[in-house]
C-alpha cells in the first residue's frame, strides 16, 4: 500500500481537497483509503445503540455491520493512541492510502495553503512535502496546483507514488466532477 498526506493549516480545506481528488483516484481504478486524525474526542456509537451498549459494557472491539458496509470501532482504553504506521496496518489491503491530519509525518504530503490562512509555509521547513495546492503563487521549487485542480493533483498523486491508473468505464464513484460540496 502506497501512503500519501495532504498537511495545512486548515482542515476544512485539506477535507474539501480530498473530497474533490478521490472520486478521480476511484475513476482511475485505484482502491482508496482514507486515515483521518482529529484532536477531538468523537463517538461513532451513540447512547441508546447497540454498538454504544457493546463499548459501554466494556468491549474492546464493536463490529457493525449491513447490507451496506462494515465499521471496525476499536476502544483504546489507556493504551496509547496508535502511530500512524499501525493505523495504516489496520486497514484492509488497497492501492493508495490518503492521510489527512498527520502533519509532521514522514511521509510524502501535499501542503495545502490558503492565502488567509495563518502560520508559516511548512513545505520551506519540512522535507516531506513534495507539492503545493494554494489559491495564491508560491515562492517553491515544488510543483504547486490550484485548489481545485482535483485532475491534476491526482494525476501527480499517481506518477509521484508511480501507482498504475486502470481507468474505469464510466465513473465508478458515482459522483459528479463538480464541486464535491454540491454532491453532499
């Protein structure tokens, strides 16, 4: 599996990234996970569900599963949030792992960078990133896309990790190529 991060100041901007670039990563054949970190507590299982009843009587592991999909919901207890290598031994064999959230990482990442947005360029710091995505120039030598250029930041995603393309019949993931905000 091939592991690739997108790093920013802002998440929203980093999620709108990803939600624009992976429908064409799952047009080009490619099998696409996603590893999402937060610095907040969140709840997957909810008061009053089953899969709450399962974590609140004190099972390590919850599985739900439908017709639909499989949700894996862990309980870590005090044992320490997982490194990232771990979390990406987690999941089930794909061709390209997307990251989002691991911005130190040592791990090739594209720097996503709004004019507005606060704090100092990391790609001039971290040797690690490998692109820019802006809504402005930048002073780089890396090679810097658009915002939304989601075509041609997964067409450099694919020739950087020199991931084999099998372009589908047809859009496998069933959106549109428009604005991914429009396809919620």
């Amino acid at each position: 599996m091939k592991v690739f991060g997108f790093a920013g100041s802002s998440v929203a901007e980093q999620a709108t990234l990803i939600e624009g670039v992976v429908p064409r990563l799952v047009d080009d054949g490619l099998r696409v996970s996603l590893i999402r970190h937060t610095e907040h507590d969140f709840q997957l299982a909810q008061p009053g569900n089953d899969s709450w009843s399962g974590v609140r009587d004190g099972c390590g592991e919850v599985l739900v599963s439908s017709r639909k999909r499989v949700a894996l919901m862990r309980e870590l207890r005090d044992a320490g949030e997982p490194d990232l290598d771990g979390l990406v031994r987690m999941l089930a064999p794909c061709d390209l792992v997307l990251v989002e959230g691991y911005r130190h990482a040592p791990l090739p990442k594209m720097e996503v960078r709004r004019t507005a947005g606060p704090g100092p360029a990391q790609h001039r710091t971290d040797p690690w990133v490998v692109a820019v995505a802006s809504d402005r120039d930048e002073d780089t030598h890396l090679r810097t896309f658009s915002l939304d250029d989601y075509d041609a930041i997964a067409h450099f995603i694919c020739r950087y990790l020199a991931l084999r393309r099998r372009p589908q019949s047809g859009a496998a993931s069933g959106k549109s190529r428009g604005n991914p905000a429009s396809n919620r």
